[in-house]
C-alpha cells in the first residue's frame, strides 16, 4: 500500500494508532490482496490524508466467515455482559474525543466544534443501547391452549450489514452497531470511502474495548461491488443503510432475493413552516440553524422554507442578515461555521441547483462564489419566489442552499409540505397551539419538530415514511431492527395433543 503522505495526520493526534489505513477483518488489520487502494483527501485543502485498501470479494466473504463464527459466542453472553463491553466502548470514546474529532474533521470538513459534538452524540447511542439490551423483554401470553404455558423471547437476527454515510462518519455508525450489538448480532461495517478513518478508529477503540474478534469488522472497497456481495450473502440476516433514496432502493432490490431484515434511513427534503403569529427574526434565524448544519449535508437539513405571506419580506431581511454573518473556511479553523462540501461534484451540483432556479424565475438575493475559499467550498445561498418546478425544490440540495416560498393559509402550506416523495423531517414555527396540532396531524413525515431545531438524540426514534425509509433508528424501537420475536408453546408432559 502507498504510505506516503502528505498530510501528517497520524502526528496531530495524541493516540497515533488511531489512524488506521487497513480494513479490520476478525481482529485484524487487513491489506486488500488485489492492491488496489483509494486515495482519501481533506476536503478543504485537496491534501492527501491516506489510503485505504479495496477488499477482493473473497476478503468481503472472510468478513462474514467471521462474523458468523464470532455470532454463536456473542449470542451467548448474557446482556449485561455484552453491555460491559459497549460501556467500555463508550468511555473509550469519551477519553479519545479530541482525537476521533481531529479525523472526522480532516476527511469530512466539517468545523472542528462540530466534529467534538457528533463524538458526543455518537457516543451517546452506545451508551443507550448498552442499557437498551438489557431490556429486550419477551412476553407470557395468557394460554387458550388446557396445560400450557405461551409466551414470547427476543433472540438476536444474525449478522448485520451496516453501510453508513459521509456526512456523519462516526455516529451513522454507532447508533446501527451498538444497537446491533446489544442485541446480540455482530456486525460488517461497510463507511463511506470519502471518509473511512473514523469507522477504522472505532474499531481500533472497540478492540481496547474487549469486543470479541468477528465480532465488529470494517470493510472497505467499490461500494456497488461491496453491497452486492453483502446483498447476496444469505449468512447477513439484516441490512441497515443510511444514505440516498436512489441507492436505498438497489439495496432494497438486491436485498429482497435473500429475504433480509431491511432497514433504510434514506434522503430528505424537509419543509421549514414559519406561521404567521412568530416574530420573523426569531423564525429566521431558527431556519439559517436549521438549512446549515453540515454545511447543508444533512438529512434533517431545512431545504424548503415555507413563510407566510404576511412576514415573509421581514423574514427574508432577516435570514439573510444571518446567513451573511456565517464564517466559511477550513473546519480546523477556529470560529467556523460553515466547512467544505465533500467533494467538487457536490460543488458542481450545488451551482446546477442555483442557476436552474433563478432560470426558472427565482431572485438570488445573496450567494457570492467568487468569496469561496477553496474549490469544494460553496458560499450560503438564499434564493426567493422559488416554486415546484425548480429542482431546489424537488430535489434534496445537500449544499448550503435555502429556498424561500411564502404561502396564503394552512391548508395551502400543508399542501405544499407534503409535494414530494420524501417524508423524514419537518419543522413548524408557532405559538398557535390549533395551528401545532392540525400541521402535526398533517404532515406526511416521520419527525415533526415544533419550535425546535434540534430534534435528534438517543431516546428518538429516527426514521421516515414514503421515500425517506423503513424502520426506526434509535429510542426504544431502534433495537428492535436487529431482534427476532420468538413463540413458544410449553405444554405438559403427558398431555394429549389438542386437547
């Protein structure tokens, strides 16, 4: 493999060994046997910051003979014993924040006070559903059968495949494995190659953590050759995605021939409502937090503002007085806002996105390219009159682009949430408590944020309807993914059968 480097990150951190640049198959750091390797940049200076191996297809097998070896042993701890081991995962990634904060931010862009806050959050569902898996209750069900005792247990899926995304390079992956693990399944983690060093990184910590070799595996390669073995092995009882609708439906397809336990958090396209009783500066700068975070490569990103008629110029005025006072530069950077996109083609679109609206009739009102920094990065965008026909509507942006449409009533604004095939994410702004329950009831979306930008965390159950997914992420129910309901009929001995 090349090791040089142009970027020292492997000195920039207390813990070197950290920064890994093999996959981690069965309790090892693994080269690809075809040499094959891809090249890992900082997005905000074009550096080089590592290389990664492709796996060969018999190596991605290997992964699941490990995991699948690894499962009878998991399975067969006692959950608080599988706990003991998550919690050691968790405070080892607490003690190695800065370090896991460093990397995330070197590979992804994002500002380095950003990147501390995802290893918080990241760490935080390891921590939950280490205490999670101790609750995974069966059920005595009261008997119709004479002599007989009826009842329910929850028993562990198998192997889980977990193919997480860029944006979120750590938590993406915490919140699906410590789920999975807890529940007993052991795991094949396939990151994104745009930013595998904080997957590797974790399984360096899971390692220190006493999870069992076979039991946690990261592997790295071509991403439609790597999913389509995972897809077709019958040993992966489960797949958990998180990225776009169009991938999250090949999944979909290459899953269904092996009948898998599917889970998919897939794009967004989320309406941002602001009433007509909010004070628009308040609701203005709620929605420059909410359209953004990440540099607009979020999910749960605001992507069409919805104002209404009778505050929308005043809210404009102030969106982009707060959008101006954003600070666009290297997430290592002290005082930051905004970082890179994550690579030029993200750029690319991300001006597509903005010419074909203002073709379409829409007023930019602020965007200047020419102030960007660097070649990945993208200046905040606020566009006006933006209607359906544009693609900054129909489309998930995934860059820091806002588009404002004022609106006449509710009934209308609910129409307009609602026209798109995605359904994750919502937000509303109003104090009018009828205004909160009818929008509420209405809105086709899984999540439904009201006066709050922040609506994520551990106890929630992540997850959206039509296009945006299957299954929950977290709370109560995100353990459930990876967990069978077994019956059982205990009868007594010497009892005629159906009698």
């Amino acid at each position: 493999m090349n090791m040089k480097l142009t970027n020292t990150l492997s000195t920039m951190l207390d813990d070197p060994r950290l920064f890994r640049q093999h996959a981690y198959v069965n309790g090892k750091w693994t080269h690809g046997d075809g040499g094959r390797e891809e090249t890992v940049f900082d997005p905000a200076t074009g550096e080089v910051i590592g290389y990664i191996p492709w796996l060969e297809a018999h190596q991605i097998r290997e992964a699941v003979d490990a995991a699948d070896a690894a499962f009878v042993h998991w399975r067969a701890l006692r959950a608080d014993e599988r706990a003991e081991r998550l919690m050691a995962w968790h405070d080892l990634l607490q003690a190695h924040r800065e370090d896991l904060a460093i990397i995330m931010t070197l590979e992804q862009g994002k500002p380095l006070p950003d990147a501390r806050g995802e290893v918080e959050y990241g760490a935080s569902f390891v921590r939950w559903f280490a205490e999670e898996g101790k609750r995974t209750f069966g059920e005595t069900i009261p008997s119709h059968i004479p002599n007989a005792a009826l009842g329910t247990l929850k028993e562990p899926v198998g192997i889980a495949t977990l193919i997480t995304p860029w944006n979120f390079p750590l938590a993406m992956i915490t919140r699906k494995a410590a789920a999975a693990l807890a529940a007993g399944c052991t795991v094949v983690v396939k990151p994104a190659g745009e930013t595998p060093f904080s997957a590797l990184a974790l399984a360096e910590l899971a390692e220190r953590a006493g999870i069992p070799a076979g039991v946690f595996n990261v592997v790295l390669g071509e991403p439609a050759e790597v999913s389509k073995i995972l897809c077709a092995e019958e040993r992966v009882k489960a797949l958990s995605f998180t990225g776009s609708t169009r991938v999250g439906r090949l999944l979909l397809e290459q899953s269904a021939q092996t009948v898998k336990r599917v889970s998919l958090e897939l794009g967004g396209n989320a309406p941002f409502i602001v009433g007509p009783d909010m004070d628009p500066k308040e609701a203005a700068f709620a929605a420059v937090a909410a359209k953004f975070q990440t540099a607009g490569q979020d999910c749960l990103a605001a992507n069409r503002i919805l104002v209404h008629e009778s505050i929308h110029d005043e809210f404009v005025e102030h969106f982009a007085e707060r959008m101006a006072a954003l600070t666009v530069g290297n997430g290592m950077e002290s005082e930051v806002d905004l970082g890179p996109l994550i690579h030029r083609q993200a750029v690319d679109k991300a001006a597509a996105i903005v010419d074909d609206a203002i073709s379409r009739g829409a007023t930019l009102v602020a965007g200047d390219q020419t102030r960007a920094p660097g070649e990945n990065f993208f200046m905040p965008v606020l566009l006006t009159g933006v209607t359906p026909q544009m693609k900054v509507w129909r489309e998930e942006n995934f860059a820091p682009v806002a588009g404002v449409t004022a609106y006449r009533d509710d009934d209308e604004v609910i129409e307009m949430a609602n026209d798109t095939e995605y359904g994750l994410a919502a937000y509303v702004y109003t104090h009018d408590i009828r205004r909160i329950w009818k929008l509420l009831r209405a809105l086709e979306y899984g999540m439904v944020s009201v006066n709050s930008v922040k609506m994520t965390g551990p106890p929630v159950p992540f997850g959206g309807v039509k296009q945006s997914g299957l299954g929950r992420e977290g709370g109560i129910t995100g353990i459930d993914e990876y967990l069978e309901t077994k019956y059982y009929c205990l009868g007594a001995l010497g009892s005629v059968s159906g009698s």
